[in-house]
C-alpha cells in the first residue's frame, strides 16, 4: 500500500504510460469537503472484460513486467474508495483511453494524506513515455493549470537536474499561493 | 514565493543558462534513472528521486541527466537506481534510500568509485527469458 495519494497518482499515471498513452489528464480538487483525483490517457484502454478483473490485485496484462502476477495500482485506488466511503470510477474503451478515478470526503480519517504535492506534481510532468502531461489542480477556491508542453517550450528537456530544479520551484510558487493566507 | 509566470521561469532558466555556460559540460554525459514502478514508488523511491536532484544541485552538477522509469525488475531491491556514465560501469544500486543517494552522488559520479554494498545487477538473460512465456 502507498503512503500518501501523490504516491498513488504516481502510480496511475505511470499506468498510462505503459498503456503507451500520447497524452495524460491529471486532475486533483479539493472542493466542498470532497477529495477527487482522476488521471485519464488516450492509451490502448481496455475491454469489458479486463476492466472488470483490473482491480483485482492477482490480475495483471503483463504487459508492463512479462511474468509477474500481481498488478497493485489499481487495487490500491479501489482499496482507498472503499476504506473512506467513497466512489472508485474506471471507464476504458479499446483504442480510445481510460479513465481511473477517486472521489472521497477530504476529511475522512482513513484517508491518507496528499504527501509532497510539489515532488509528486513534478514526478508526474517528468514521466518518460509520455507526449503530453496535463496536471489541473484545485483547492481552497484557488487553481492553476500546468501543461507539460509549455515547460518543456521553456526549460527544454525535464530530465536535467537545472531543468528539474527549475520546474520544482515553478510548481511550488503555484501551490504556495494556494495555501496562501 | 510570489506565484511564477511562463516568463518568470524563462527569465529565470537564461540566468541560470548563464551560470551554466561558465562550467565543464563533462558532466552532460551522466545518467541518474530512477525505478518509479508500484513497487519502486511505494519503497520510497520519489524520497530518493528528490535527495539525487539536491545532491546533484548542491555540488553544481546540473547537466547530470536524472530520469524516472517505471520498474527496473528488481523489486526485492526498491529503489533501485541506474547510473551511467563514461569511465564507469553502468551499475543498478539497491536499496538505494535518500543517504545512499548521497552516497551515490559523492563516491560513484563525483569520486568515479564503486558504493559497493548497493550493487545489483538486471536479472541474468536466461532467467528474463524464461518469464516471456
């Protein structure tokens, strides 16, 4: 089990690099009392059939660890909706993309805690495989936007450390003026 | 910190770039690939990913190229770190927690020595082999 959320969307989106997805949507909102994150790609998506067996943990395609059983992602997601009394969504067309998603009183106790929204905003924006990366976030009636494609404009590749270093401190500034006063 | 712009992070990289212009660019070459997998990601691998970018910054070895991929097939070992560069051997580092990263940064990228109580390697090729069927 993963310690905190940003550790779980970690993990969903780099499910949907593997699905060799072009483009990933991530969103995470805090509103009205209610945690929602959803992560949703243009990858392969999947059929009725396998969506059904996704969250189970002794289920995998195989296709990212060839001879490994397990596939933990999912099942995490679906285990964190049950625990807090909230709703797990998974929707996925064949050729189309799927989206996965976590909606959940923000306050409910067995909810884990976000962890390092910085380090995991900026893990997302720099996964390898991956065209572009949107990440829209939202709490306390405050937003911002990030789009891999315009960093990537600025800082060119996000894989040197100068990059990474730059794109954390641009990620910060946009999350501490949410938790501003 | 103020909130930044797209231009306040562009003025902010030609300041940088500047700064950078006036250092080696040996460094251009290394490799730093974190394993980010489920199993990677829940052992603690983005701590590790996080120390490495300190690190490297710290000792100004910002053209080291840091990378994140998904599992790296040791998952007994998480987090497990690939580091390449000339003049050494490509080596997977087990267990690799934020001091061990440290390490990794100082004694094999800095110091062109082995950290020697981390070293993995891939799987043997007969035994990735045998797990495609």
């Amino acid at each position: 089990m993963h310690f905190t959320l940003g550790e779980l969307l970690l993990d969903l989106v780099q499910n949907a690099a593997n699905a060799g997805a072009i483009s990933v949507r991530v969103s995470v909102r805090e509103r009205n009392g209610r945690f929602a994150m959803t992560v949703s790609d243009d990858g392969a998506g999947m059929p009725a059939q396998i969506v059904q067996r996704a969250t189970d943990p002794f289920y995998t395609d195989g296709r990212a660890h060839p001879g490994r059983e397990v596939g933990l992602g999912l099942a995490f997601l679906r285990q964190t909706a049950e625990a807090t009394d909230g709703s797990f969504r998974l929707q996925s067309q064949p050729g189309e993309g799927t989206t996965v998603g976590l909606d959940c009183p923000a306050n409910h106790v067995d909810l884990p805690p976000f962890g390092d929204p910085v380090g995991s905003f900026v893990a997302v924006l720099c996964t390898e495989g991956v065209g572009e990366i949107e990440i829209a976030r939202e709490a306390r009636e405050r937003s911002y936007t990030v789009r891999r494609s315009e960093l990537n404009e600025v800082l060119g590749d996000l894989s040197s450390v100068e990059a990474r270093g730059l794109l954390c401190e641009y990620v910060r500034s946009q999350e501490e003026e949410i938790w501003r006063r | 910190m103020a909130k930044m712009t797209l231009d306040d992070l562009r003025k902010l990289r030609d300041a940088k770039r500047r700064e950078l212009d006036m250092r080696d660019a040996e460094n251009k070459t290394i490799q730093v690939i974190v394993g980010m997998g489920t199993s990677g990601i829940a052992a603690g691998a983005k701590d590790t990913l996080a120390a490495f970018l300190t690190e490297l910054e710290q000792h100004g070895l910002s053209n080291v190229s840091l990378r994140q991929t998904g599992s790296l097939g040791l998952d007994h070992a998480e987090p497990t770190v690939e580091v390449r560069m000339s003049d050494m051997p490509t080596v997977i580092y087990g267990k690799v927690t934020p001091e061990i990263a440290e390490k990794i940064v100082r004694k094999h990228i800095l110091g062109k020595t082995l950290v020697n109580d981390h070293i993995y390697d891939r799987p043997a090729a007969d035994i990735m082999e045998g797990t495609k069927e």
